[in-house]
C-alpha cells in the first residue's frame, strides 16, 4: 500500500519509511495512543496544527539512530549534532503535517481493523511465516519508540497514502501524448564525433621551471601536508581471557542445577482461537454469546478452523483458521495463558475467555514437551558459557583497571606490564584515520585531541568493539605544513602538465566546432589534427556502444535543417572535448512499443504527471494554511 507514496512523493516521504521501520502491535492489538500533553512548547504552526519541541527532540533522536544503524561507528560525528540534524527534521515534520492536515481536511480515515491487518502481515516483525511478539518487541526497542506512537505513526503514513493516491490515481495521459512521448523516446539520429584527449596535446604544454612554480604559488594549498601522528597503544581483548578463567566442577553442577529448574517450565502449546472483538458496535455480553454459540457449533460437529477463517475478528491467525504457532508461557496475556494451559487434552476447547482484546475461544492442538539433557551432554556447553561470563566478568575489572591505570601514569609501560599487555604502534596516519584499528573514528578522534596531541596524556580507556578495549599516546607528531616546491617538484609537473593539456584539447574541440559552424567539412576539421571521425547511424538514446555524455549531447542538439547539421561539443570526465555533429533526425514509431513497453511508458507518463500535481498541491496547502518556524522559542 505504501508504493503509491513511494511513486507520488518519494522524496517527501523518505524519512518517514526509513524513520518508522513499521509500526507495530501485539498479537491482538495495542489500546489507542494518548495524545501530547498540551501546553508543550512548539517549533512551528501549519495552519492550526503545531510541531512540538518533544516531537522534534524525537525525531532527531530517531534520524541520528537510523544513521548509527546504517554507517555504524565511524559515521562523522558532526553529521550526528543536533544543529545539524534538527533543520532536516523539522522541515520533514512540517511537510508531514501538511500532508495530515489536508488529508483531514479532506475527511479521509484509516480504520483499526485496517491498521491491525497491516501490522501482523509485517515482513519485519515475522519469523517461520507467522507474527512473532518477542521480534515486535525488540524491533519496537531497537527504534526507540512506543506502541501507541507507531500505531499513531502508522495510521498517519495509510492517510497519507490515501491522499497522494487520491491525487495521483486521477492522473491519465491521453493516447496524443503517449503517441508523442514515444516518438521521442525511440527517435533515431545519425551523427559523428570527434575526440580531442589532453595526451595528443602533452607534447605542446611547455614545462619550464618558471612556468611550474608559478603554477605551484597559485596553487599552494593542493601542496599542504596534512598533521600526522604515530602511536603507541596496548589492547585489552576480552576474548584472550576466555581460556584463563577457571571453572569448577562445583559451577558447572550448579549452572546445570539451575538450568533444570528453569526446563521445567519450558512446555510449549500450539493453540488456535477465536477472537470476537468488543467495542462501541459489540459489548462484551453479545461477544461472549457469540462465543457461547460457536462452541456449541464446534460440540456439534462444525470445523473449528471454517468457524474461525469466518468469524475471528483477529486478521493476523484468521485465514489459517485461528492457528497461533507453538508458544511457551508469557507469551499470551494472562487469562489467554491460564486457559490455554488449563486445558488437559488435546482437541479441548476453553470455555469463552475475556481479554482486553474481546473474547477468545481457544483449542488445545499439541503439547511439546522434551526430555531434559543429560549433565554430561550439557557439559561442554556449560563450560564455554561460564567461562565467557567469566571473562566478561573479568574484563570489566580489567578495563577499570586500565582506565585508572591510563589516567595515573605518565606512560603505557606501567598499564603494560601490570596487566600483562604488548605495547603495540601504529601510523603515520591523519585525521582522516589509518588502517586497521585505526579506522576507528573513536581512536582517531583520541589521538587527536588535545589532551593526547597537546598536552601528551595517554588517552582514557576506548572501547572500540564488544570486548575490545585500547589506551594510546602520541609518540611522533609531524605537523601540518607548506611542502616546499622541490620537494612537490614531480607533482606539480604531473598537475600541471593535466591542466594544460586538457586546456589545449578543450581549446581544439572549440576551434573545431567554430570552424564546422562556419562550413568547414569535417574531414578538414579532422585532417588538421590527424584524427578521425567516429560515425553511427541510427543511433538510440539508451545505445550502451557510444559513451554517455556524447550520447547526451546528440539528443540535446536541436534538429539540423535540411541538408544541414547541428554541431555541438561536451567534456568527458577524463579532459577529453569531443564534438560532436548531428545530420539527420528521424522520430520515433509508437507502433515498435510491445505491449509490456507501451504499458510502462503509459505508467511513466501518470507518475510524472502525478508527482507534478501532487507537489503543486502540497505548495497550495502550504500557502493556504500558512508555516510558521519558531525554533526559537520555549
């Protein structure tokens, strides 16, 4: 449902599909979402909607997690800075709110059941093909957001939808101009192309030494040393005390003592239901008498899972006749898991059973119980996790050392041989990092401040992965600074000779195109250099043999008069000019379009003419309702 917003308004709405993942409800759904408490300072007012203070702290909050989860540790860290964030997002929620405001307006609405059905189909939140409420839960905690907030979030984004759909569905593109569009996607030109590459012209840039350092003072800084430190370290890794921690056998009985304790709990149930909702068009008398009757359907021979895939109001386990998947206990509402494994036998159907969510009918399908494992098959398994809790345990007081350690001494030999570790070093490198460890922005930003680069202090204990702890000092530090010219000599000759050379060759293909607009034939233009003309008939626009931007250029050149040519010239990426001249144009036949083709250009043309009118839209709500920022107050 979400594509048409996607297709409408992509770059409107970017930040609400990466900034909600989805939104998300339990099994049987989330109560309503308690609206903010008034009285909350605002940033800005679109018409008589506002942007709130705590709204836009959240949204900053969720961008800078979005942009940790995609760029990990070594994202910059001025990308992660409120200032810079908070412009991007407030702009984002005003245009949000916009959207909302005119979908209101419009008396457009989002129904629960909707909303419920979007939420259990969520690719993000299923595992095995089926809802999984332990996923939801961490998903939920990972974005840092509440339920109500995702459902109200979700609710939002389907009214928008509908709103860019209204408009956007309503744009049609007549057979006139999908005839026209066509003929100008398949035209056909005939046309040649002259090469002018900086090598051909190497020979003629002049390099004497006047010439190079005059090109060296006007371009001092290409010539500037960045500041560069070496470092000595030591590392504390938590995966090299694994093998030092001793377990004994006493632990190892113990951990397995408990692990019994805890398997006997473990039984797990497959259950299926059936939900009656209850709410303002059903009160809970008429859904347990609507419960009441289905059982004594089911006691009188009718399929369970027929009942079900009719009358369960729950649309995540209704098409598969109520089936919930195996589950332990605390993984259904309280009076839903007393129930469920209150009943003794399999087949058995519970009594109707109240929830918040309405009433449940619930049938008992299988029991898994396995058999606990033997101490000596749990064994290895035991000894690994206890020794990895161990050196977490141990690792942590480590580290604590290490840091005192670190601020105490003038110097990592102490740290070094207290806590048995290597003194290890690395770089040059600049602030921009170097390799290996110190690609870590963390390090990097250690090394260079200004209590280690200044002031020579060994750096506080950074931890750089899970388990991986490093303290450093500067031990060499070369400092920004001019290169002289002779020690940039080749350098300089290298850029220089470039610049020239493609300022030659720029300079050729000009003179050329002037000369072949004056009359001059193109094997003269081309004769005077020794080059010669490449030349394609019928080319295409998405013809993969020519490169692109001279591709470009031969469609962007206006249609020659008769016996005429339009002449023209482009820069590639490498220095090159080429000139390029076209002879002849031919359109397009709208018949070549296969069917597959003609409908993708039909949907080409509505989508280009619905991001039009639904921008022209969005720019009218924006005069009509009016946007006021007030990032200042509060």
């Amino acid at each position: 449902m979400l594509q048409q917003i996607r297709d409408h308004s992509r770059g409107v709405f970017g930040w609400i599909i990466l900034g909600a993942i989805v939104i998300v409800l339990t099994l049987f759904g989330f109560g309503a979402f308690t609206a903010f408490v008034s009285g909350e300072p605002t940033v800005a007012k679109i018409g008589k909607a506002e942007v709130t203070r705590a709204e836009l702290e959240q949204g900053i909050d969720r961008q800078r997690r979005q942009m940790l989860a995609q760029m990990g540790s070594d994202v910059d860290p001025s990308l992660l800075d409120d200032e810079f964030l908070a412009d991007r997002v407030l702009a984002n929620l005003v245009q949000r709110t916009l959207l909302l405001e005119g979908a209101r307006s419009a008396r457009m609405v989002v129904s629960e059941r909707e909303i419920d059905r979007m939420i259990v189909g969520m690719e993000e939140f299923r595992s095995e093909g089926r809802f999984d409420p332990e996923r939801f839960r961490f998903v939920l905690a990972s974005a840092g957001m509440t339920p109500p907030g995702f459902r109200r979030a979700l609710s939002e984004d389907l009214l928008i939808e509908q709103l860019a759909g209204g408009l956007g569905d309503t744009s049609f593109t007549t057979e006139r101009e999908l005839s026209d569009m066509a003929a100008l996607l398949l035209q056909q030109r005939d046309a040649a192309w002259l090469r002018f590459e900086p090598e051909y012209f190497e020979a003629e840039v002049e390099l004497d030494d006047g010439l190079l350092r005059d090109f060296y003072e006007r371009h001092l800084d290409e010539y500037f040393a960045e500041e560069t430190v070496v470092v000595r370290y030591v590392m504390l890794e938590r995966a090299a005390l694994v093998d030092d921690v001793e377990v004994t056998e006493a632990a190892l009985r113990g951990a397995y003592e408990r692990e019994m304790e805890a398997f006997e709990g473990q039984e797990r149930r497959r259950a299926s239901h059936i939900l009656i909702n209850t709410g303002p068009a059903r009160s809970e008398a008429d859904a347990l008498a609507k419960a009441e009757d289905l059982r004594q359907r089911i006691a009188a021979g009718e399929d369970f899972a027929d009942l079900a895939r009719e009358f369960s109001d729950d649309p995540g386990s209704a098409p598969d006749g109520g089936d919930l998947g195996m589950a332990g206990r605390e993984t259904f509402v309280p009076p839903f898991e007393r129930a469920l494994f209150g009943l003794e036998a399999v087949g058995e159907i519970s009594a109707p059973v109240v929830t918040q969510f309405g009433v449940h009918l619930i049938r008992l399908d299988e029991i898994a119980s396995a058999e606990p494992p033997s101490f000596e098959r749990r064994r290895p398994a035991l000894l690994a996790r206890l020794k990895e809790e161990g050196s977490r345990e141990r690792f942590v007081e480590l580290r604590q050392e290490l840091d005192t350690l670190a601020f105490e001494t003038p110097d990592l030999e102490e740290p070094a041989e207290t806590l048995g570790l290597e003194i290890r070093e690395a770089g040059p490198f600049t602030r921009s990092g170097g390799e290996g460890l110190f690609t870590n922005r963390e390090l990097i930003r250690a090394a260079f401040s200004s209590e280690v680069l200044d002031e020579g202090y060994n750096s506080s204990a950074i931890d750089t992965d899970d388990g991986v702890v490093v303290v450093l000092r500067v031990a060499e530090r070369e400092r920004a600074r001019q290169r002289d010219f002779d020690e940039v000599a080749e350098d300089v000759r290298r850029d220089y000779l470039a610049v020239e050379s493609r300022r030659l060759a720029r300079e050729a293909g000009d003179a050329a195109v002037a000369r072949l607009q004056e009359g001059a034939r193109t094997a003269t233009v081309a004769g005077l250099h020794g080059l010669d003309w490449q030349r394609q008939d019928g080319l295409t626009r998405n013809d993969p043999s020519v490169p692109g931007r001279v591709r470009e250029q031969v469609f962007a050149l206006p249609h020659p008069a008769v016996d005429d040519r339009s002449v023209g010239s482009v820069e590639l990426a490498d220095g090159s000019r080429v000139v390029v001249v076209v002879t002849d144009v031919r359109a397009g036949d709208p018949t070549a379009l296969g069917s597959a083709e003609r409908e993708q250009l039909l949907n080409l043309l509505r989508n280009n003419l619905g991001e039009q009118e639904f921008e022209s839209y969005r720019q009218a709500l924006r005069r009509d309702l009016g946007v006021t920022i007030q990032r200042g107050s509060g």
